[in-house]
C-alpha cells in the first residue's frame, strides 16, 4: 500500500493499493515507489507488520532480493504514531494488521 499526500497544498492524498497474486512483484514494486519517493527528497514512513519475519526483521524484502529499510509494528495504530512527519507512507502486507488499518490508512491519506 502506498500513500501520498497531495502536494498541491490541500489537506487530501491518496491511497494506492498494490495487489495481484503471489510472484506477482507487488512488493517489489512498492520498493521501487518508495525509492522514487527518497529520490524526490520527500520524507518517507515505510511500515512492515511485525509477524513478517519471513526475509527479515526491519526491512521489506522482495522474492527477488530488494529490500528497503522499514519499521516493523504490532498494531495499525502504531502507524499512525510513527508517520505524523511523513509526506509517504508506504505499507507492506497490510492484509495481516487489525482491521484499523482502513481507518489508519483513510486518516493518512
């Protein structure tokens, strides 16, 4: 999940949701967004859920070996308190938070 507030000066952003199936190269993708976004010197927030500790603990890994440092979380809400500064917030795996996370995700955006 990526999402990026408007830079045009008004209060909303928008969300973008990555999906296809497995192998597809969703995470992959959301790696190469969120580095555009470093790129473009933007403040970037990029969020993991705790329990994915399938490749590493503190990094979103791809199938194929790219990674990007993140901050790995409990709870929907522990995004919300990490990302205040961010101008982008980038999730992977969003399916395995709480159901807060559409809440959490409406708020940033």
């Amino acid at each position: 999940m990526f999402i990026e507030p408007s830079l045009k000066g008004d209060k909303r952003g928008w969300i973008e949701v990555i999906c296809g199936s497995m192998f597809s190269g969703k995470t992959e993708e959301l790696i190469r967004r969120l580095k555009r976004v470093k790129i473009a010197q933007l403040k970037v927030e990029i969020f993991k859920p705790a329990i994915d500790i399938r490749y590493s603990e503190d990094a979103v890994v791809s199938h194929d070996s790219t990674v990007i440092t993140s901050t790995p979380v409990q709870t929907a809400q522990h995004i919300l308190l990490l990302s205040q500064d961010a101008d982008v917030v980038g999730i992977d795996e969003a399916q395995f938070f709480d159901p807060e996370i559409v809440n959490v995700c409406e708020i940033l955006a």
